[in-house]
C-alpha cells in the first residue's frame, strides 16, 4: 500500500513534467488527447475543465481519466492498470 502511495506521487509530479499533451480527433471526429502512450477520449467539460478517459477502459478496464483546465493537464485520476 505504501509503495502505491509513493507511485501515485511519483505519478502526479510527472503530470507536472513537461509531457506534451497534443491535441486532436479520433476518425469518428471525437477529441482526444495523447499524453505519453496514452490516449484520452473526451468525456465531458464544464466550464474551463474537461474530463477525459483512457481509451482503454472499455478494452481493458482502465479507470484511469485525465483533467484539463484551459486545455493544460492538470491532474490524473487514477492510474493504468496496461
Ligand atoms: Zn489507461
């Protein structure tokens, strides 16, 4: 348990890294983001905030999701679990 804590931290101060969040659609034309080797598939926004979900949550049970404000990374919630 501990040594998850000391991931999660690890985690969160890479989310503060200079990992380049880039931008775009899938070919369904929904918005993504890719951070890392990751994908994000736009779930929903509120105001300046947006949620966005691993694409991998359907395939594999990922409930790992990614929080923009004004269209930086500010945090995750939750990690992969692939
Ligand atoms: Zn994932």
């Amino acid at each position: 348990m501990i040594e998850y804590d000391n991931l999660l931290r690890r985690t969160s101060a890479s989310v503060c890294g200079v990992s380049p969040l880039i931008y775009g659609t899938t070919k369904f034309g929904n918005p993504i983001i890719a951070w890392g080797n990751y994908r994000f598939i736009k779930k929903l926004t509120r105001r300046v905030k947006t949620w966005w979900e691993c694409t991998a949550r359907k395939s594999s049970g990922c409930r790992c999701v990614a929080v923009t404000v004004n269209n930086r990374l500010m945090k995750l919630n939750g990690w992969h679990n692939h």
